[in-house]
C-alpha cells in the first residue's frame, strides 16, 4: 500500500511538473520581455550641409589699388579707380575704370619713354565658367612716337565696362601697355617693350 501511495504521489507530480513546463512553452520566454517585435528604426543621417558661398574677389574693394609692373627696363606705377561706387557695378550698368600712370626706365641716360597703345578687354565670369569677353577697348596714340610717359610725365585715361551676363559675379579686366623707348637720347630709333596687367572687379548683385 506504501509502495503504491509513493507511485501515485510520483505520478501526480509528474503530471504536475508536465502542466508547468506545458504552460512555461506557451507563455513568453524571459528574455523576451519587454522586447518588441518592429525592427528598430535607425536614425536618418542629417542631409550634408552644402559649403558657404565664397566671396568674390574684388581689386577695387577699397576704391582704388596700385600696381606696380614692368617691361624690360621700364617699370611702370598705375594707379586703378572708378567714379563708380562698387555696389552700382552692375550687371546692366556702364562700368568705367580709370587709370594714371608713370614710368622709370633703368638705366636712364636721358631717353625717353613713350606710351605707343593701351587697349582692355573686359571678361565676365563667375565659379564655374567664364563668359565672351566685351570688345575690347583701345587707345592708339594719336602723335608720334607715343604719348611721353616718363617721370614726371604721366599718362590718364577711362575705360569702360559695359552689360555683361546675369550670371556673372564678377569680371577681369585685361590691360595691355605697350611702350617705345629711346635708344639713345637723340636717337630716332626705338625700342618696344610690353606689360599686362589683370585686375578682377566684383559685380553688384551678381548670381552666386
């Protein structure tokens, strides 16, 4: 009989034991508490910020610039300006520039130094890409063999820019000197040399 109650004790928590891992099976597994089913979402990365637009350089951004350049033994000071205040250097407007310039040549002996042509050509541009260039402008001496340039002689004269394309944010201005000097104080022989010069000049309200 002892035997027998022991077989059915054993047997009842059998069934017991199998009821719990039964309910343990259909029931949720701890580790999966508090766990949710949806894919966790990433955050999207923020969209790059585009770089700050550059300023565009300007040679006249304080109303004037010198420069100084050369040509074989001449050496040239100009002095760059406009009447017009750089925020009316529009794209539509009528842009002058103007110039003074004076010259040494090295060695002086007493020859002189004559401005025979000054031309500039205007070019429009912008980041990416540049435009027609204006026609160019020319000042052709008008005596011969040229304006006389040497200090204390001087030479002055106005350019202008005209309309250039809305998409331009600015335009470089391409000058040409070209000089004749003396081989000799008496002498009617002549010797040329030539300079450039680039300025670039920002346009009011251009695209940027």
């Amino acid at each position: 009989m002892v035997g027998s109650n022991r077989r059915r004790t054993v047997g009842a928590g059998a069934l017991v034991l199998t009821a719990a891992l039964l309910m343990t099976g259909c029931g949720t597994p701890p580790w999966a508490v508090g766990s949710s089913d949806a894919p966790e979402v990433s955050a999207s990365p923020s969209a790059p910020q585009s770089a700050a637009p550059q300023p565009v350089p300007n040679d006249l951004s304080s109303g004037s610039t010198e420069r100084k350049i050369q040509a074989g033994s001449v050496a040239a000071d100009v002095n760059y300006w406009s009447t017009l205040s750089m925020d009316r250097w529009t794209a539509t407007a009528l842009k002058p520039i103007q110039l003074s310039m004076v010259t040494t040549v090295t060695p002086n002996d007493g020859q002189q130094v004559y401005l025979q042509r000054a031309s500039m050509i205007a070019v429009p541009g912008n980041a990416t890409e540049s435009f027609a260039p204006l026609t160019a402008q020319v000042d052709q001496s008008t005596v011969s063999p040229g304006y006389p340039v040497l200090d204390p002689y001087s030479y002055s004269q106005t350019f202008n820019v005209g309309e250039v394309p809305d998409g331009a944010t600015f335009v470089t201005l391409q000058f040409t000197y070209e000089y004749l000097v003396q081989t000799t104080p008496t002498s009617s022989e002549y010797a040329k040399q030539t300079a450039t010069d680039t300025l670039t000049v920002a346009i009011a309200g251009g695209a940027q």
